[in-house]
C-alpha cells in the first residue's frame, strides 16, 4: 500500500475527499465509544509534532487518537534535537522506526514535504505557513451541517490571504463552489495557488470590495490579521482594517449566512464580538468538527478502509 499522506485538499479527488467527510459525519453519530467503527490496535502511536503553538490542533488530533483505540506522543520541536539542527529527513527516519504516523504544525511547507518523502509512514499536514487542510475538512463538513451540501453555494473569504485561505481555494475547486475572496492586493493569495485554481475549472476570485465579495453569500469566512510566523503586524493591521467582518457587513450577506472562523479570534480586530458571538456564528461546531474530519484522516491513514 502507498503511504497514505495527507498534506493538501488538492491533491486528492472529489470523491475521496466525499469519502472522508462521509465517514466523520458517521463517526460523529457514532459518538465517542465509535461503536460499530473499526478501531487502531492499542499499541498503534500518532507523533504529534509542533513547531508553533496550538489549542485545538494538538488537543484535537490526541483526542482522536484516543477514541480510535490509540495512543499520541506530543513532541515540541524546541525540545528535540530538531531544535540544534539534526535535519527533518533524519528525523522523519528515526521517528519511522518508532511511531505509525507523524502530525507535523510548522512554518516552511518543504519542511512537510520534506518529513514525508524521508518517511516510512504517514505523514498529516496539522498547518503550515501554506496550507491548513485538516481545519478545512472539518470547516465544509461544519458548513453543511448547517446548510446543506456546498456543491454551488458561495462562500466569501474577507481578510487575509493567508494559509487557511489557500485551502479554502483547494476545496472551492474540488468540492465545486464559489469563493470570493476580498482582500488588499498586498496580502492577496499567491499567483500560483490562483492559477491552479483557474486551470482546474474552479470558480475562485479576489476582489478587494467586501461588500460585493459577501454580497448573497451562504457563508462569510475570516481569520486573524496576523498569523504565527507573520512579521511587521502594524502594518498588516492597517492594511486589514477595511476587512473587519463587523455587523454591517453580515448584514450585506444577509441573515442566512453563517459566520465561520478557525479560532484563534480576535474580537475588535478581524471580527466584531457582535459577529462572532452572535446568533449566525458556527465557530465552535468548526473547532468541534476538528475532532471528526481528523478521526475520519486518521482512519484512512491506518487502512480502515
Ligand atoms: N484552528 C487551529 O488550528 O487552532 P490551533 O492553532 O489552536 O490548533
Ligand atoms: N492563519 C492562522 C491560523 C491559525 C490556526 C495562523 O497561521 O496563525
């Protein structure tokens, strides 16, 4: 069997990703016991690995495990000797010899590319300065929770371009809606990302209007103005400051739209308390759905199928 590698949305099909989402909403049902759900032997260990600080990722991921029938080893990268410079293919070899799969958070994307072409076993993209596949899994199948399938809806992204936006692009294309994206051309997406987008067929915008990129929009989407690893945040904040998702804006959108956002948030800055706290936000079931999008990863990664 190939390693099964989870690292980007787009690299794989629309019907696997279904597959995926089909199985977290079962195992969602299924609740914590996951009766009736194929479990990992006992001694089966998930590496959780961290280069930058984390809630919901670390919890999530060491939950999950747990309920598959497993068991985790959370490794901060500071404290191996990763930190004074053996090199991450060294590391991919050795932690290969004693863990079944590694979830790596980092900065540079060729470090995950990097963990996993010199591993021996599944490797989990848990962000990278790129890409947050995992948090979009669970963030489409927290959408249709509450408003159907997203095949053709529209989905507005306001703010930053960042590494949550750029798999929101990736599941635009393969899971077959509309995202606006509204942004200030600085901190605008990346050309390739864009590019690839429009070769695949995909419906993917930027705008730089708010206001027309909520415009009728089943959900309105944001996340923090300054990401881990992101420097000179003053300047980010001012350029960002038209892209605050406050009640005005909602109101564009229109009352059925729901509010979405990774967490961690920033009342005041990338959205208003009133938005976030109110009655169209569905930012906690997106962090809950954490748990069920990566159990049903997980599952995949240790073949049961
Ligand atoms: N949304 C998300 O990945 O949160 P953490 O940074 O807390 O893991
Ligand atoms: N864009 C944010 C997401 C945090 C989950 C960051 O990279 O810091």
């Amino acid at each position: 069997m190939a390693l099964r590698h989870f690292l980007d949305i787009d690299q794989f099909d629309t019907a696997f990703l279904r597959g995926i989402l089909s199985r977290a909403r079962d195992m969602k049902a299924a609740g914590r016991a996951g009766e009736g759900q194929r479990r990992v032997s006992s001694d089966t260990v998930l590496a959780l690995l961290f280069d930058k600080p984390s809630t919901r990722t670390r919890v999530s991921f060491d939950v999950a495990m747990r309920h598959l029938g497993g068991q985790t080893i959370v490794l901060n990268s500071g404290d191996m000797q990763l930190g004074r410079g053996e090199t991450i293919g060294d590391t991919a070899r050795v932690l290969s010899r004693y863990v079944d799969a590694i979830m790596l958070r980092t900065g540079a994307h060729s470090n995950l590319t990097e963990l996993a072409a010199n591993a021996d076993i599944p490797v989990i993209n848990g962000l990278t300065d790129n890409s947050h596949p995992c948090q979009v899994m669970a963030d489409i199948q927290t959408f249709e929770e509450h408003r159907g399938s997203v095949e053709g809806c529209s989905v507005a992204w306001v703010g930053d371009g960042n590494n949550v936006a750029n798999s929101w692009i990736h599941a635009a294309v393969r899971f077959g809606f509309e995202l606006r994206i509204a942004c200030p051309a600085e901190l605008a997406p990346g050309e390739d990302i864009l590019g690839w987008a429009e070769k695949q067929g995909g419906s993917v915008r930027v705008l730089d209007d708010p206001g027309a990129a909520v415009s009728g929009a089943h959900a309105v989407v944001t996340d923090v103005w300054v990401s881990m690893g992101d420097d000179e945040p003053e300047k980010r904040k001012a350029l960002l400051a038209p892209y605050q998702v406050n009640a005005a804006l909602m109101a564009k959108a229109g009352t059925d739209a729901v509010f979405m956002h990774c967490l961690p948030a920033h009342r005041g800055d990338e959205v208003t308390a009133e938005v976030i706290d109110g009655p169209q936000s569905i930012v906690f079931d997106e962090a809950e759905n954490r748990l069920y999008a990566q159990k049903a990863i997980l599952a995949w990664c240790f073949g049961l199928a």
